[in-house]
C-alpha cells in the first residue's frame, strides 16, 4: 500500500515527462512562482467586445467548434484561426491566452469571447483559461474553479457555463465550456467532473458540454462517462476522428442532450495545435 502511494505521487512527473516536447513546463519548481492564481471575483473578461452582439439563437442549425488552441505556442494558428472560426456559431476554445497576438486573431472573428481565466503569467501580464465565442450574448455566466491545482503551475484550472436564449422556446441552452486539471491523482480530477456535474443537474434545458477532458486512461475515462450518464448527457461520435489522444484515450470530448446531433468530425491540423479541432453540427429545438 505504501509503495503504491509513493508511485501514485510520482506517476504526475512521469506523465510530464512524455509532454514536455510539446509543452513548456517550468524546469524547476522554483519557476512556478511566475504563476498567478485569479482572484475569485475577478475570473470573467470580454475579448473583442466591441462585437455587436444579438440576443438569441435564431436559425435552428448550431454549428460548434471545440479546440484547445495551446496558447499559440504554434504561430500559423493566429493566420489561420479567424478563416475557420468564422464557419461557427459558437466556439468553446481552451488554453487562449491573452497575448497581442491571440487578442489580434480574435478580433478578427466575428465573435465577442467571455474568457474564464484560470492563471495568470506574470512576466508577460497574459490570462490564460477557456473562452468562449458567439454572436449570441449569454443570458448568464458561471465560471467555477477546480478545487486541485496543478502541480505544473502549482494553478487551478476554470470552467465556464454560459446560457443562451433559443429563439421560440423557454428553456435556455446551457453551453460548459471545459479544461480538466491534469497530471494529478484520479481522484483529484472526479471532484472536478462533480463540479461539472453540479453545474448541470438542475438545468432543464439543452446542454453542449465539451472541452478538454484530460481523461488519459481507463479509470478517468469511465467516470467521464458515468457523469454524462447520470446527466442524460450522449456523446458525440465523430466521422473523422482525429482526436489528440494519450496511452489510446481521446482527451477531447462533446457530450449533448434536448438537441438532435445531425454530423461530426474533426480535422487534421497539427501545425496549428497540439490537439486538432472538434466540430459537431446540432439540430436546435
């Protein structure tokens, strides 16, 4: 049992170990003082805000882009970003980051973004968390805060749950747009799926719930599942998968209910990202 608990406690730096090609990582843990938590309160900004905005879902075709975006590490991304993101309705980015250059790339979407920000990096003064875009103003907006930090930025990370009207009925869409902690215990990372979970459960309405699940075996990957369950929630199947995944396990994930799923896929764009972007096509009540 000791044992076991010892290798549970090093299995996160083993784990970073695989990524740290793709991910810039502090080299010691000294240099996750450059991190700075957000205070609560103080977690929402608007991105491109001038955007004239409307107040409900009119047409009855949603079409959703989902991307972890990987700060911009990869630089094509700010070229290419504003041409594909102008064929959605609503899109649900995670790891934006408030760089000149990111800030550029979205104001050249047609989409004012709430972002729901998670740290910030103190030697460049950027935000970094999941922000999401549409031409429909939220009716409102939760961020919540996992209670587990990561042990690369000693940071937690944000979620955000945003409702907006559909022209023609009552009920709102309830869209959670997610970034999962990662490189920590299972454990740590349920806590976060029930957050998720409470966020949803007395909601009435249609749900989008979708990000970056960070589910990269077995044991996390099935608790995923048996929240979306318990929430009635289906998951998108995608025609193309060409998901980012780790040891075989997708990390991105769409998850929907009171909506008809009418196509999904996803596309290869490695030069843009670490993870490729999800698209799924949903009939709206």
């Amino acid at each position: 049992m000791k044992n076991s608990w010892i290798l549970s406690l090093l299995a996160p730096a083993v784990i970073c170990s695989a990524f740290a090609e793709e991910r810039i990582i502090p080299k010691n843990r000294e240099q996750t003082t450059k991190f700075k938590e957000i205070e609560n309160g103080k977690e929402l900004s608007w991105l491109n805000s001038n955007v004239k905005t409307e107040h409900a879902f009119q047409k009855k075709e949603l079409k959703v882009l989902v991307w972890n975006v990987f700060k911009g590490v990869k630089k094509d991304i700010f070229k290419k970003f504003p041409g594909i993101a102008e064929k959605y309705d609503l899109a649900l980015i995670q790891e934006a980051y408030t760089t000149p250059d990111m800030m550029t790339m979205f104001a050249k979407t047609p989409f004012r973004y709430t972002l729901a920000g998670s740290f910030i990096y103190r030697p460049e003064n950027v935000t970094t968390g999941v922000a999401t875009g549409s031409m429909i103003e939220a009716k409102t907006e939760r961020p919540f805060r996992s209670k587990y930090k990561e042990p690369i930025v000693d940071a937690a990370q944000m979620c955000l749950a945003s409702e907006f009207v559909i022209s023609g009925i009552t009920d709102k869409l309830m869209v959670v747009n997610v970034h999962a902690i990662n490189f920590v215990p299972s454990e740590m990372l349920f806590h976060q799926l029930e957050q998720i979970k409470q966020q949803i459960e007395g909601h009435k309405g249609p749900v989008i719930l979708a990000g970056d699940f960070n589910v990269w075996d077995e044991k996390k990957t099935k608790y995923l599942m048996r929240i979306a369950k318990m929430l009635s929630l289906s998951q998108v199947a995608f025609q193309e998968d060409h998901r980012k995944t780790f040891k075989g396990f997708p990390l991105d994930h769409i998850f929907y209910r009171g909506i008809k799923l009418k196509s999904a896929t996803t596309y290869k764009m490695n030069d843009l990202s670490d993870h490729n972007p999800l698209e799924a096509v949903f009939e709206l009540p």
